[in-house]
C-alpha cells in the first residue's frame, strides 16, 4: 500500500460547510451511513450551542437539522451510536443529551446529569450498551444503557488530576481510554469478580509519554495500535498484543512504539486513523497534516516501525484545526473542522 501512497497525491477541498456562528469544536461521522445506498451523515458541535447534522446529497451537503436544544453553553462533543440511531452530545453546560434519530427528525430523548461543570467528550462502547463521558471536574463516567432510552450511571472514575479532554473505547473491547491536561492517558477496565471499574494502566512521561496535554487519541483498525497527540507538539504511537485480551489472559499493556516530532510547531489538537492507515492530525498552526507507516526506514525490526509525512496542507482553515475525522464508510474522505467557524470535506486523490 505505500507504494500506492508515495509522492502524487493532494488532500483535495470538496465542499466548503457553513451555517454555525461561532468555532467548530468536534466531527462525527454516522457509523451506518454512506453506504448501501444510504447517504453519509455528519454531526458539528459548536461554541454558538448547537449541533449541526449534515447529509451528503448527490456531490453536495446540505444541513438537514440544526440541534439547539437542550444545552444552554457550547457544544464540545457527539458521537453517534453504533446503530447510527442515537446521537449524544455533550456541552459547557455539564450536561449530556441523547438524541433520536427517526424518520428524518432528532429527538431529544434523555438529558444526562451529574458532572460538576463542562463535559468535554462522550463515546460509545462497540456494542452501544455503555456510555462515557468526562469533564474538566477531572472525572469520567460510564452509563448503561436501559430500555427505554434510560441511562444510568454504573461508575465514577477518579484517577485524572486535571481536566479531562478526551474518552474513547476501544474499537472492539470494553476498554476505555481517558486523555487529560495532566499529560496522561489512563486505561480503564471492569473487574469481573466486583464490576467495579478502575484504572489498568497510565501512559505518562515515565513511560516514554507525553510531557503536556493530551488532547486526542486514536485506534487503527485492527486496534493493536493507538495514537495520540499533544500539547508537546508530538504524536506517539503505542500497541498492545490485544490479541490476548480476546483469549482470556488478561489485560496486555500498552507499549510506546514511536515518536513523531519536529513536524508541528503548534498544540496538536486533533488525530484520527483511517481503515486504510492513514494518520491525519489538525493544529494551532491552521494545517492538516497525513502521516503513514514508513516500512523501509525501519532500522530495529517489525516492532519499531517508523511513520513519514505523506503531506501537508497548509491552510486548510483560517484558524486552529480542532477535529479532523475520516469517513467510516467511504476511503480517503476526510473533514475537518476549526475555529473559523467552517467544516471542510477533503478527498485524498492522486495527482494526475
């Protein structure tokens, strides 16, 4: 596949969206749309308190809902359901809200309550029977999910000594994953003998980690590999033998694999990995940047592989680049959002 990714391609503007009053802070793609004839779909939160939802139809997107309530302050996060049926969004507010998405209509169907101030991220597990949220209280929380559009919250967990900024469950396993202002990211697991959830695992400077914020982390598609990034102007990737995991011997650590530095000179705010294993981060500095495994500079072996600049895009807002997000259905679609206020839809195309 590098041979197919070397040299010629260009990250291509499709379409320019904009209808929101203030920064774009986070992108969610529907996990069920664009494909079977379904057309892709796209959550927007935003500082001016609403989520936007945007329908791909024919080459263009059009907004066919404007989400305003119930939050009073910014929207910082959604993330739709596996089904692709509910979407929860989290807001400054400090609360969470689940909306319905039936017959073309949004719903708001439970409004979830309990942190103490600004709820700063929100994540589905694979199976979508639990729900995590967190804040800049420091905490995270973890709600199942009832008949009934009930929600109830099964597990406060206390271990970050700042602000939260990011949870993320693992793409197959009930393993959460919580990135703070405290420079770390904790692995979160349940003990099956007491139900009881606690913290399996820290990532922090003593472990080859980040030495400032982290603020966004992602899986590739087998879920052996994560990457984060930070306020350190550094991505890192790390892997596990998850593998195990699945096969009942317990919990497999996560190993520092590689650092990349010297590519951003601003906060590093967003990362996300492709189906096909393509590492996109957004930055302060208003540039997109994709990276990829680069197979013949390995000089330790197969387990130290080292990752290249496929390219950069500079400009690719007027401001900071908050999310960038690859499609989960169509390859090589990309969309970012920033502080300008805009969300952009990008293809990665080879240069003819």
């Amino acid at each position: 596949m590098e041979e197919a990714l070397e040299g010629n391609l260009e990250l291509k503007e499709i379409q320019r969206l904009e209808g929101h009053s203030d920064r774009v802070w986070s992108l969610a793609w529907n996990p069920v749309a664009g494909a079977a004839g379904v057309p892709a779909m796209l959550a927007s939160s935003s500082g001016d308190k609403t989520v936007r939802v945007w329908q791909q139809s024919g080459r263009d997107w059009d907004c066919v809902a404007v989400l305003d309530e119930p939050h009073t302050r910014t929207v910082r996060s959604s993330a739709w359901s596996p089904c692709g049926k509910l979407l929860a969004t989290v807001s400054f507010d400090a609360t969470a809200a689940i909306w319905k998405h039936a017959g073309g209509d949004f719903d708001c169907v439970s409004t979830l309550e309990g942190h103490e101030n600004e709820v700063k991220s929100v994540s589905w597990n694979a199976s979508g029977t639990l729900l995590a949220t967190c804040s800049r209280d420091k905490s995270v929380w973890i709600w199942e999910v009832l008949p009934g559009n009930e929600f109830e919250c099964v597990s406060v967990l206390q271990g970050h000594t700042q602000d939260v900024k990011m949870v993320q469950w693992h793409p197959f396993l009930d393993i959460l994953f919580s990135c703070s202002y405290d420079n770390t990211v904790k692995v979160w697991a349940e003990d099956i003998d007491s139900d009881d959830w606690h913290c399996v695992q820290t990532l922090g400077e003593s472990n080859n980690g980040h030495s400032s914020t982290v603020w966004a982390l992602s899986f590739n598609s087998a879920g052996d590999e994560m990457v984060t990034c930070s306020d350190d102007l550094t991505l890192k990737v790390w892997k596990s033998e998850i593998q195990k995991q699945q096969v009942g011997d317990g919990y497999a650590p996560w190993k520092h694999l590689c650092t990349l530095t010297g590519y951003h000179d601003r906060t590093i705010f967003s990362v996300h990995w492709s189906r096909d294993g393509i590492i996109a981060s957004g930055a302060a500095d208003d540039a997109i940047r994709l990276f990829v495994e680069n197979k013949d500079g390995q000089v330790d072996g197969p387990s130290s592989p080292s990752y290249k600049l496929l390219l950069k895009k500079e400009k690719a807002h007027d401001m900071d680049v908050n999310s960038v997000q690859w499609s989960s259905k169509e390859t090589r679609l990309l969309a970012s959002a920033s502080d300008d206020g805009a969300i952009k839809i990008w293809k990665l195309e080879s240069i003819s």
